[in-house]
C-alpha cells in the first residue's frame, strides 16, 4: 500500500480526480482487492462522491476531462466509474467514449462494487420494461413541472435519460430544461 508521502509526491499535492488543494485524503477504491496500486489521494469533495456515501455533482466531475488522461491506473479507473455512474449526460458519455482501458484495467473498472445491478434501485417504465441511463423514453402524458410554467407533452420524447437513486424517478431535459419525471408517466422507445 502507498504512503501518504509517496501519494502526495505523485499528486503534487492536490487531488488526483479535481486538481483541488487543501484537506486531502488517502482512499483505496472499491473493488480493489489484492491491488497494490489502487490508492488515491482526493478532497473531500471527491472521496465522498467517489464511495457513493453522496450524491454525484455532475459539474464537479467535469474535471474527469483531464484526470481521465492520467498515467496512474487508480485514476484512469475512478475517472472511468465516475463517467459510468454520470453516463446519462452528454458531455459525461462523450468522455467515456473516448477513454480507453486495456483489458486489465476494464476488468478492475467493471469490477466496481457500486455498478453492480443488484445495489441500484431498478428504474422500470409504465410497461414495466428497465430502463438504462442513455435509453429514450416518450413522455406518456401531459405533465405540469413543478417551479415553472414548462409543460411536459405527452409524446415528448426525452433523449440519454439519467437514472436516479429513486426507482420511480429519472431525469431528462425537456425544452432544454433538466426535470425529474416520474417512471409510471414514461415508455422506453
């Protein structure tokens, strides 16, 4: 296992994911087991996020967009899960698109103990079919959005859809505006 000194020295002393200084902290990621080299040194915005123990703040993790390019193996596989979880984003499934991983890395990427399905509440439409973050799903009535005037449109269909810790909410844009819809109101397309 990595020392403090060796990961501070490696990181130049800011956080490996965010590039912030400050109160810093070592973790070993999840799923990592029999890994020498699976520390990282985060803030604490990152490492609480990281282990799912909060909620993910997509703008936070805009930074993956550099961290992601990383020689260190920990970093490329966090930057890797983090655009897993946030993959109902545009600008998060265009950088996982363009990340590679070699074969052992992908390997200890999908290992993640919080991709798992049986860990995630199931998002299932009115149809009950499951429903994926990136899916398509249509709007199945009409739907006032609560603190605003927008009315969601039967028909609408809701494009890279994003998928919540709740198991009747996603969320999705409609008129460019990011909303939490309700499951039971949308079909998969």
């Amino acid at each position: 296992m990595s020392t403090a000194a060796e990961l501070n020295e490696r990181s130049g002393g800011k956080c490996e994911l965010c590039g912030a200084a400050g109160a810093l902290e070592s973790c070993s990621l999840p799923a990592s087991a029999g890994r020498g080299d699976a520390d990282l040194l985060l803030c604490a915005t990152c490492l609480p996020q990281l282990q799912g123990s909060a909620a993910l703040d997509s703008d936070h993790w805009r930074c993956l967009g550099d961290s992601m390019w990383s020689p260190v193996p920990a970093v490329q596989v966090a930057a890797w899960r983090l655009l897993k979880r946030l993959s109902g984003e545009t600008w998060a499934q265009d950088l996982l698109d363009m990340l590679y991983l070699d074969d052992d890395l992908r390997e200890w990427a999908e290992a993640d103990d919080l991709l798992a399905d049986s860990d995630r509440p199931q998002q299932r439409d009115c149809n009950g079919v499951l429903l994926q973050a990136g899916d398509t799903v249509v709007i199945t009535k009409d739907l006032d959005v609560k603190g605003s005037s927008i009315v969601a449109k039967r028909g609408t269909a809701v494009r890279g859809i994003s998928l919540t810790d709740n198991p009747e909410q996603i969320e999705g844009r409609v008129n460019g505006q990011r909303i939490v819809i309700l499951t039971k109101f949308v079909k998969k397309s």
